[in-house]
C-alpha cells in the first residue's frame, strides 16, 4: 500500500511578480507520483501585479485583503493546508531562495527521524549561498542564545524552509508570530514538546525584491527576535 | 471663588459636554467613557473643593501639592495608555484573524465558480 503523500507548499509572497511565476513552476517540477506538492501563494497584499499573477497560474491562490507580515501571511497557508487535509506543509520564500527540490529530502528525512518539524539549514554542509558576514554573526548569535535556553543546536534558526506535520500545524493554526517568526517558533515547538531537526539544503541568492532586514531594521530585528525568544520561553 | 476656580469649572464642564456629546452620537463606547467622565469630575472637586489638594498631600506626606497631582496624573496616563496599547493588540490579534477568514473563503469562492 503506497499512498500519495500531500504536502502543501505555502509561498508568501509581497511584491513578487519578478519570480514568483518561476517559484510555481519549479515546485510543479519537484511534484511526484510518491510526494504530490501543490503550490500555495499567500499574496500579503502586495502593491505590484502578484494578485493577477497568480490568478493565471497552477496554484492555490489565497490573496490578503491587508498586509499582515510574513507571519500572518504563513499562517493563512498553514490554515489552508490543515483544514484542506494535507499530510504536512512546507514553507518557501517567494524570491526564489529555497530550491524546491530540497522537499522530499525534507519530509524523507522528517518521517526517518520521527520529527514533527524538519528546518532546511545552508550552515551544515556550508554549501551554497551563504549570506553575508553580518548576517552569519547574527544566526550565530541565536544559535547560542537558543542552545542556551532549549539545548537543542540550531544551525540556521532564520531558515524559513521548514516542513511541518499536522500536529504542528493544528498548534501555529491558534497562534503564530507575526513579524520575523522563524527564531521564535523554534521556542514554541520546544515548549509544546515537538520534535525538530535541521537538513542540510542549498540555498541560492534572492532572484527578486528586498530583504526586510537591513539598517536600522537589522538592529530592531536582532532586539525584537531576543525580547520573543525569551519571553515565549517565559510563557506557560 | 476666585477667577481661577471659574475658569477650571467652566473648562472641566465643557470637557464633560463633550465626552457626553460622543457617547450620545455612538462615537465612543461607554467603558471608555466612564474614565473620563471620572476623571472630569475629579477635575470638577479639585477646582470647587481648593483645600482637598493640600488635605491629600498632607496625608501622603508631600510637601508641595501640586506635585501629587502632576505625580497622580501621571501615573493614570501611563495606566491608561498601556490599556490602550492592550486593546490595539487585541484589535491587532482579531484584525489578522479576519483577514485571514476572508482570504480562505475568498479562495473557496473562486473554486467553486471555476469549476
């Protein structure tokens, strides 16, 4: 008895009409008869011609009517593929970032490790691209904070390539951070007991749009993520 | 009663007549407004009643009695503003969740009138 297995593949995207056709279609290439991979394309209300975009291609397309932030906009996927019955979802940057082939090694290895998260890491094989010097200080930064109250070493604790099963989803389903959720939620699955693990995966640099992180917002990132990591690991 | 006295009551009045005007045109909730209407008719007390300052701060031990106003006033500000900023996170909270309602059952819509 092999059954299909169904991820849903939730794609923010703001302002991505300059890759996020190719996003589509490289998670359509990476769709077997084993792992059936549907694209979903939360749209956070964006400003350029994501909405028509999207209209016209293979995927699910869920469109905001407010810009809620890449937490809010993830949540909206993961509400989708928890209440459409999809064995597990996976989160993909919209820019192009994370090489959708990488899914299948990431549930293979979520299922062989009896995982309830797998984390797709650029920092365990070190291939690939490999952000800059700043950046790398920063998620080593987290990386001693959160082995610091967790234990559990986290590599690339901003990678948003992750792959959850329902047992994940039914939890960030009632509450997900909305602003730079990756680090925190890290503390929400140690609290709540699940079990996560990272994979090595190559990353490639964005194809299209900004980084939200830069300037003064890297320092209010670097603050915000700290005063979440602790007081969510504060909280009962 | 001395000019100044006239001047706060009228003033404290009018600010009454006006939180009452927005409560009458459903502009503000009444849970918002019971604070200040409270805190007019301190005003109102403090103007009328000009010992009660000084009766106060000699029980709390201040030695100038406008300090334990600014002192009070202050403090109910700071209060009152993190009750607001808690009521911005939860219109925050409930805000996403609509948004997000609206977005699955638009997408459910537009399913159906494909098919």
């Amino acid at each position: 008895m092999n059954q299909t297995i169904r991820v849903a593949v939730i794609i923010p995207a703001y302002n991505e009409e300059a890759s996020i056709a190719s996003v589509v279609s490289a998670v359509h290439a990476a769709s077997s008869d084993s792992i059936q991979l549907t694209p979903v394309v939360v749209n956070d209300c964006s400003k350029d011609s994501t909405k028509e975009i999207i209209g016209s291609l293979n995927c699910v397309a869920l469109n905001l009517p407010i810009n809620l932030g890449i937490g809010g906009a993830v949540q909206t996927g993961i509400k989708y593929a928890f209440d459409n019955g999809f064995d597990f979802c996976v989160q993909i940057d919209g820019d192009g970032q994370h090489p959708p082939q990488f899914i299948p090694v990431l549930e293979k290895e979520l299922v062989a490790n009896n995982w309830d998260v797998a984390i797709g890491s650029r920092y365990i094989e070190k291939e690939g691209f490999q952000s800059t010097f700043m950046r790398r200080t920063g998620i080593q930064y987290f990386q001693f904070l959160l082995k610091l109250i967790t234990s559990e070493n986290v590599t690339d604790s901003t990678s948003g390539m992750r792959m959850m099963n329902r047992k994940t989803m039914k939890l960030l389903y009632a509450y997900y951070p909305d602003e730079y959720p990756e680090p925190e939620a890290l503390i929400i699955y140690n609290r709540n007991g699940l079990k996560f693990g990272e994979v090595p995966v190559q990353m490639n640099e964005r194809m299209g749009g900004q980084s939200s992180i830069q300037g003064f917002g890297a320092v209010y990132y670097m603050f915000k993520v700290t005063i979440a990591i602790i007081f969510t690991y504060l909280r009962q | 009663m001395e000019r100044i006295q006239i001047i706060a009551i009228i003033g404290s009045l009018c600010f009454l007549g006006y939180v009452m005007w927005q409560i009458k045109k459903g502009k503000l909730r009444e849970e918002y407004a019971f604070i200040w209407i409270l805190s007019t008719f301190v005003l109102i007390v403090l103007s009328v009643w000009r010992n009660a300052l000084e009766i106060l701060a000699h029980t709390f031990g201040v030695i100038a009695p406008p300090n334990l106003l600014f002192a009070g006033a202050l403090f109910a500000v700071l209060i009152y503003l993190l009750h607001l900023s808690l009521t911005v996170s939860k219109l925050q909270y409930e805000n996403k969740t609509l948004a997000q309602e609206l977005a699955l059952l638009k997408q459910k819509i537009d399913k159906k009138e494909k098919a």
